[in-house]
C-alpha cells in the first residue's frame, strides 16, 4: 500500500461527443473546449483554480505542436504545469497519475486531465491507419496492417496457451450484449451476434476475423476530469470517486522490437509476445490500492481486438496465466451473471476513438447511477486500463466509491 | 531520402514526403544510424547491427548494447537462417498495391543469431508457414517494388 492510495479524487468528469454524419463536423478541440467548460460549470471550480493541465496525446486530427498550450490559450487558464502525456493510449491515465503527484505534493489544488480525438471524422481510418502502428522504416514495407501486426501476439497466444477462435469470439458476443444498451455504441443497431457469426465473417488478417476486430467510433470523443485532493473532495464533492490505486507500464515501441527487449520486467522470463506491461501495472495498481480483483465490481479495457481481451483478463488478475479463454467459456465475462466488462461495449462494439478517459467516465458513471448504457448495481470500485502500441504502454486505474485503506 | 544519397532504400512512401498533418515524418527514412542497414539490403544482405563484447546482435538500428552499455556497435550479415515465430496472413491489405498480393503473410522469424526478424514470409512446394517451421532468408520484389529481405519456408521437393 502506497501513501498515495486515495489522497485524491475524481470530483468530475465530462465528455462531449461529436459524430460523423452532424451537419457541423466538429475538432477535437472544439470538443474538448466543449467537455471542459461542462466540467467547470457542473464543478463549480473556473478557470483560475486550475492548477495544472495534462493532456493525453495531441489527436491525429488536431495535430500542432505544443498541444496542451493551445487549451491552455484557448480556456485562458494558467497553470503551473501544461504537458502532454504520450506513451500512446497509457497517457490518457498517465493525466490522472501525474495529478495526483502534484496535487499530493501540495503544489497545486486542482488539476484538469484531458483527453480528445475526432479523427473518424477528419481522417480516413481505414487507409490512413494501416501502417499507424508499424515501425515505418522496418516493418511497413512488408505490407503489415494494424490487425496483421496485433494477430502476432494473438497467434503467439493461441500457440503457447492453445486459446480458441471460439473463446475468442466469446468476447465479442458478450461486448455487443451491452453495446445494444448504449446509446452512442457504434454497433447498437446491429443486434446480437453468436459465436458463428465471429466464425464465419470475413478474414482480415489470421486469425483475427472482421468481429475479433475494433470498428472505428463514428465520431470523436473528448473528455475532461477535475482532480483534486481527498480532504477538498469529501468536503465540497458529493459523488467522489477515489483514486485507489494506478500503475504504469511502458517497454517499447513496434511489434518487432517486443522481442528485443530484455532483463526488464515483463520479460522476466525472457522475450514475449504474449507477457505485458499491463500485468505489471495491475500489479502496481491493487499493490497500492490495498486490495485485490476479488474486490472489483466493473472493469474497462482499451483493447481492440477479442484475444487481447483474453489475455489482459489475465493481465489484470481476473484469472490465472493463460485461463483467459477457459473463463469466459466458463462465463467470466457473460452479461448474465459474469464480471462486467467492457460496459459500454468496449472496443470491439462501442468501437474505438483514440485512447480517452471516457472508459474511465464509464466507471464513475456506474459508481454513482448515472450510466448511459446498461446499468450496473453496487459499483463499490472499478479498474480501468489503457494500453497502445500494439500492447506496449499500458496504464491500470483503480478508482472507489470510499477510500479502500 | 534525400536525393543525393547513393544508396539505393525502399521509397516505400511512393516518392511523397510522409506526413501527418502538418508534420514531416522525417526520421522514419533512413538516417545515419540507418543506412548500413539499407546499403546491405541494396547489396542483397542482410544485417544485423552486433556488439562484439557480448557477441549479441541486435535489430533494428541498436545505437547501444542493452546488455554491456557500448556504442561499439557494427553491422554484419546474419546467418540467412530462421524459423518462424508468430505469423498472419493479411487478407485486407493496407493499400491498393499491396492488395495485388493479398493474401500475403507477415511475421517474426526467429533467427540463430537470436533475433526475431519482421517480414514477409512466403511458402513453396506446398510447404505451410507454421510456427516452428524453418525457413531461409531470400531477397524478393514485393508490390511496392522493392527488394526486401523476406523468409522462406520450403516443402518437401526442398529438403
């Protein structure tokens, strides 16, 4: 247990949502100025409270340097710290870690954590993106694309732990359960899926087929969360949300490099493909947080396809090493009855924008009522991750209802 | 790449400037620390960058042993041989010019001098790719025009 477990809390946090078929196609960061002014109003903590500004990675449609200096022009606010925090999707909760770190310094008060992207609306996604995740100089001339070069630690998995196309449709079967109650999920209208449906659709690269895989968000998502200390939060915020625990991993860039990195945790036990930093961070997570996934009642991944779900339910401790496919054959993960997961749908029917806070969102959301999917009763306390680079930056949040120690 | 160099790199971008928005992307063509690679594939070899204090090889573009600290690094050819690590075959490809060759698979091939090798992976004489299988190094044209080095997995009119 850390001294840092609980002394800070989340006492807001907003989100603004821009689609791709509105009349005024909106930028990220007309959406993030759209989220924060929200969280300053709900708050009731303006701009000159602010004490520090971290941003997630600039978005791909707003791309400009000194990103976190254009908020900060933008809402006239003047913080003692502005910077962006980029080991790819493990910044967005990197915000929050680096918050508490000030905020329990007593440097500051207030810290407002921010993250946005729109590029489904800006960008083509598809032709646009299928080198994004590859070394450029020494994998992108083979011809990878995003799902090819992810399919490497999936095949890996499948070999070494011999993990199922079905277990893994299993995943996107049970994500579409509750991307059917969002109303933002992008898959809503598409109805339930089965196991054969996974099977039967389209091979994009083996094993992954079309629903082991993420479809874009159809829009952008911006959202801001207001930090603040424990003893300000209890005595000016109703529905707190404790930062518990939090963790973070990173180990390298690009698939091929996974392998050459060594005599670092997790490689412990030498070069993998199918050993992350998110177990590492987990670890961190529940070491600092004082308790353990027994005690967690809703979790969140940022993971795009159905195996990788597997595998960080194995990374987040929800089961053994290489169990991922037996428990949620087993019903780990069921909408009926299993741990709730992926709330919203999560990647693989919610659909992916960027890496944002909003999977954190989701879980003070829950905790306190106000879900705008399927409800889930006595949320007490949530772990969310946030990962990218093919499985190599990996962020792990523990957030309460009530402090855990 | 700029236009003087004699080195002959894979212009994989089509001959336009990589950009993402405004910015110019420019490390991800080859640099200094770079074109030793390039220059061997251009003489049909393949190399690894090697610290001959701790006998290691590293890829791609090691400018320090992780293992020692030394920047005494050298490029020399790998052995050619391998065996397959993880693979996927690309059935959507990323651009319209690697469609041509779809289905197409990429991997990790797992060489003697302990590095695991990210290319292309082709198949002969009916042979399937398989993890484990081995495979040799060869060089081959690929959609995109260049030259590469690529892993190939024989059947059994090879062995």
């Amino acid at each position: 247990m850390s001294k840092l477990a609980n002394t800070c809390a989340i006492v807001g946090i907003t989100r603004a949502i821009g689609l791709k078929g509105d009349k005024e196609k909106k930028t990220p960061l007309q959406l993030v100025v759209e989220a924060c002014a929200q969280l300053m109003r709900e708050t009731g903590i303006d701009r000159t409270r602010i004490g520090a500004l971290f941003t997630g990675r600039m978005p791909r449609s707003y791309m400009t340097l000194q990103y976190s200096q254009s908020l900060v022009n933008e809402l006239k606010i003047a913080p003692m710290f502005s910077t962006e925090v980029t080991s790819h999707g493990g910044g967005a909760l990197g915000t929050l870690e680096l918050s508490v770190l000030a905020l329990e310094a007593g440097l500051i008060d207030y810290a407002l954590c921010v993250t946005g992207e729109a590029s489904p609306i800006w960008i083509d996604m598809i032709g646009g993106s299928a080198n994004w995740e590859a070394d450029l100089q020494f994998e992108a001339p083979y011809g990878p694309t995003t799902p090819s070069l992810y399919a490497q630690s999936a095949c890996r998995y499948m070999h070494e732990y011999g993990i199922t196309p079905e277990q893994m449709a299993r995943v996107a079967v049970e994500n579409r359960k509750w991307a059917l109650h969002h109303p933002y999920a992008a898959m809503r209208h598409k109805g339930p899926i089965t196991v054969e449906d996974v099977l039967k659709s389209p091979m994009i690269a083996s094993p992954l087929r079309l629903l082991d895989c993420a479809p874009w968000f159809p829009g952008g998502i911006a959202s801001a969360a207001l930090i603040t200390r424990a003893d300000i939060a209890r005595n000016t915020c109703a529905e707190p949300a404790y930062i518990a625990g939090f963790g973070q991993w990173n180990t390298h860039e690009w698939v091929g490099e996974r392998m050459g990195t060594r005599g670092v945790e997790p490689f412990s036990r030498g070069p993998s493909m199918v050993h992350t930093g998110a177990g590492v961070a987990a670890k961190q997570a529940y070491a600092m947080a004082g308790i353990t996934s027994k005690d967690i009642n809703i979790a969140e991944t940022s993971v795009p396809f159905t195996y990788a779900n597997l595998l960080m339910l194995e990374e987040l401790g929800f089961c053994a090493e290489g169990e991922g496919g037996r428990f949620v054959e087993a019903g780990g993960i069921d909408f009926d009855g299993g741990l709730p997961f992926n709330t919203t749908g999560g990647y693989l029917s919610f659909g992916q924008s960027g890496q944002g806070l909003y999977l954190l969102k989701e879980i003070v959301d829950q905790m306190w009522g106000h879900a705008e999917g399927y409800p889930v009763p006595g949320v007490k306390a949530g772990l969310v991750h946030g990962h990218g680079g093919p499985l190599a930056c990996h962020s792990v949040m523990i957030v309460s209802k009530e402090p855990t120690c | 790449m700029s236009e003087t160099s004699k080195v002959a790199v894979p212009d994989w971008s089509g001959g336009k400037k990589v950009m993402a928005g405004d910015l110019f992307l420019g490390l991800y063509q080859p640099s200094p620390e770079t074109t030793g690679f390039w220059e061997g594939v251009a003489r049909q070899e393949l190399l690894f960058k090697w610290c001959d204090a701790c006998a290691r090889a590293y890829h791609p573009r090691r400018m320090i042993c992780p293992q020692c600290s030394s920047t005494a690094l050298s490029w020399k050819p790998a052995s050619g041989k391998g065996k397959v690590y993880s693979f996927s075959e690309v059935h959507r490809a990323p651009t319209a010019e690697f469609a041509k060759g779809a289905p197409y698979t990429v991997g990790l091939v797992e060489t003697p001098d302990d590095v695991h090798f990210f290319c292309r992976i082709f198949a002969e004489n009916g042979a399937s790719i398989a993890v484990d299988a081995p495979a040799d190094l060869e060089f081959r044209t690929l959609e995109n025009g260049y030259r590469l080095p690529v892993f190939v997995v024989r059947g059994a009119a090879a062995k």
